[in-house]
C-alpha cells in the first residue's frame, strides 16, 4: 500500500490518496465540524464504453449501447435482499449513476460510517445475474429510455449530439435504445463487468466525518484484490466536421427550446480540464447573463432568463453549449456567431473577463464546504489524472491571453443548432 498527502498551498487544504494492496485507489478527505460522510465507489465506465479489449485479446469488442446503465442497475439486486434495505437498516441514504464515462455507487450517512462501507464494497463486488432477473429489468430500462423520449428538455440535447458526431458514442442515450437494451444478456452483463469493474479502474472517495484508519481497515477486510488486465476502451475516430448543421423536431412545448453546440476534437485528459476551464469562463464572458450581448438579446425579446451557456465535456468529447428558449432561434443562432467573430476582432473585454474569472473561482470553491461535492470532486480527479485542486489553480493562473487564444480556436461555422418547434393544436 501506498500513500501520499496531497496539498494544497493556496487552500491550505489536504486530503490523502492511497494506493491499495488490491489494486484500488482510495482518496480520503477528513472535514473537521462535519457530521455526515459521503462516499463513492467508482468505475472509470461509461455510457461511451462501448469498444473495448484487454491485455491478451486480439480484438477489440463492441457491446450494446446502454450497457453500462443496465449492469448499475443490476448491482443493486443480490441473492439475498436487495441493497437498498441493507443500507436502510443502518440509516444510511444509497443511490447509483450512470455517466457517459463514470459509474458510481454511493451512500451518505451520520452514523455507521464503517458499517455502510462495509455494505457499498460487498454489494459493487458481488455481482448477481440471471436469466431472469436481467430480462425482467429490460422492461423496466424501455420504460425509463421511452419517459426521456417524451421530455422536450432530454430530446434537444441527445438531438444536438447526434448532429454534431457521426460516430462518437456520446451522442446516443446513456440508458441507450429500446432496441439495443434488448441484446444485452446475463453474458454480456458478467463480461463487462469483469472488464470494467476491476479495482485497477476504479476509486473510493470518502469525504467529511471520517476516521482515516477505520476506513482502510474496513477496506484491508473488504476489497478482493485484483490483477490489473490492461484495459483499452477507445472512441471510434470522429471527423472534425460535424455531421448535420441543424435539426429540428417537433414536440409539445410552449416555447421553442434550442441548444447550440461547437464541436472541438478530442483532447488529453489535462488539456480537456484546462479547456473547460478556459471556455467556461470565454462564453460567460461573452454571452453569459452579465455581457453586453445577454442585455441585448434580452431586451430584444430574442432570449429570456432560461439562457445560459456552459461546457459538455469528458472523457473522449468537448463541447461547448448554449441553450434556452427562443421564439427566433436561427435569429439568435447567427446572432451569436456574429458576436464571436466580433470578439475576434475587438478582443475580449479585460473587465469582464477579470469579473467573470472571479466568479468561477468562487464556485470551485464553494464545493470545499460540502462532503458531497469533495467526494465527487476528488472521483472526477481521479479518472482525469489530476488532483482536485487543480481546477482552483487552472483557474486562478488563467490569462486574457489564454482566453484570447481559445476564442481564436473556436470555428462558429463548424457547429450545431437543435431546434423543438411547438406542435400546433391539430398536430397534438
């Protein structure tokens, strides 16, 4: 076992990140005054996961979309009761998510921290499949894939993904379709799992009342050690073009919903985390609710305060977004491509920039009071080889120069709008 503080001199801050005999890696974060504990148990596995082989295959596989969603929810059913009455009986609230390229099983608590613990590494490391219980839960996943379908919200984003990548795997449902849930069987569930559920490529994150030597102990009893198989998931190769430059649907609504998309190629880990940091703060500053641009278009009745903007980002995708509501929207579409060529040209307003640096600074920091969002935060570092402090100082040592250089990256016209129309009465 291995062990290292991890600190941080602008924060005065630390938490510790080990190396277990099993091959997992553990980050804790005591958090002195706090009463409740937090926890994730982790898979570097996602919805994206789809194309995979370990050290020895000849060939890469490709299994199902929306996988990955189907084997989070098949590890909450054991031979015995399921998971969610063990963690009951301790007091302890559980859940589980599924990502485009994380799995995570979770538990907070005030009590019974070694006890709940002890619950969260059984249950991830016994997986219990059989014939029946796995095509019992297809109709329950169709049900759930079929409620997304029918939310406007869920329709322009996946919409969007579809016309901005030919093939990345990101842009079909985590939950994936009707129709693939319906390939997945007890075999497929156990290969994946063995794949992807190695302790090799997962974390523990424990934040807030912790006690660090009664953690580990409870991890030295409970984690099977495992050997590391060398995986390899990869994204299938994307053309840097999009694939279609708009698509509309038609949906109930009030209002039509839009969200614009840029499409960026794919970056390293450390390059993805700076990048997000860098966009973040470029379209805050130039479209976000405190530019010039936002009073514009609100006072044009062009937008309303559903606008916002933001990155979409992970592991083998970047890119950033702007969505809201628009009675125009190719008006605003062309409109705020016309407002980063003008950025372009004019640079990028010193003021604001500074303004909106600050901002985003503060809210890096606002997640150091809470165990959850340590707790997660640390489980994002981790599965991008970096610490979670990195995101305070990528974002305190960001320049206008970086900025400047980001916005002069962006191609406006190498991007997307998704577009849900009103459906008038006799369409409804």
């Amino acid at each position: 076992m291995t062990r290292e503080i991890i600190k941080s001199a602008r924060l005065n801050e630390e938490y510790i990140r080990i190396k277990h005999d099993s091959g997992l890696t553990v980050c804790l974060y005591p958090m002195k005054g706090f009463s409740t504990t937090y926890a994730l148990f982790g898979a570097k596995y996602g919805s994206v996961d789809t194309t995979f082989k370990q050290r020895g295959d000849k060939n890469f596989v490709t299994v199902p979309a929306g996988i990955a969603h189907y084997l989070e929810h098949k590890l909450f059913e054991n031979e015995d009761s399921p998971v969610f009455d063990l963690f009951s009986k301790t007091g302890a609230s559980a859940n589980a998510f599924t990502s485009f390229d994380k799995t995570a099983y979770l538990f907070s608590c005030s009590q019974k921290t070694e006890e709940n613990l002890e619950i969260l590494l059984k249950f991830v490391q016994e997986p219990y499949f059989t014939d029946e219980n796995v095509q019992k839960e297809q109709g329950i996943i169709s049900q759930e894939i079929k409620m997304y379908n029918d939310d406007p919200e869920w329709c322009v984003f996946f919409n969007g993904l579809n016309a901005l990548y030919h093939n990345n795997p990101v842009r079909i449902d985590i939950a994936g379709t009707v129709e693939s849930i319906a390939e997945i069987n007890k075999e497929l569930l156990y290969r994946c799992y063995e794949t992807f559920y190695n302790l090799n490529n997962m974390c523990l994150c424990i934040a807030g009342n912790i006690n660090v030597d009664n953690a580990l102990a409870v991890c030295d009893k409970m984690l099977k050690p495992a050997a590391d198989k060398g995986l390899c998931a990869i994204v299938p190769d994307e053309p840097q073009e999009v694939k279609h430059k708009e698509t509309v649907n038609k949906m109930p609504c009030s209002i039509p919903l839009f969200m614009i998309l840029f499409k960026f190629p794919n970056f390293t880990k450390r390059e993805n985390i700076e990048n997000y940091i860098r966009y973040s703060i470029l379209f805050e500053t130039l479209l976000g609710s405190t530019s010039a641009f936002y009073n514009k278009m609100y006072k044009s009745g062009l937008i309303n305060d559903s606008f916002d903007v933001g990155v979409f980002n992970g592991r083998g995708f970047f890119a950033p977004i702007i969505q809201g509501e628009s009675n125009e929207p190719r008006k605003l579409y062309d409109e705020i491509k016309r407002a980063i060529l003008e950025a372009k040209d004019n640079g990028v307003p010193e003021i604001e920039f500074l303004n909106v640096k600050k901002k985003i600074y503060g809210q890096f920091l606002m997640m150091f009071g809470s165990a959850d969002a340590v707790a997660s935060g640390m489980l994002d570092a981790q599965f991008s080889d970096i610490s979670i402090y990195d995101m305070i100082d990528i974002t305190a040592q960001a320049t206008l120069e970086d900025i400047t250089l980001s916005l002069n990256k962006i191609d406006a016209e190498n991007s997307v709008i998704s577009i849900i129309e009103p459906l008038i009465p006799e369409e409804i």
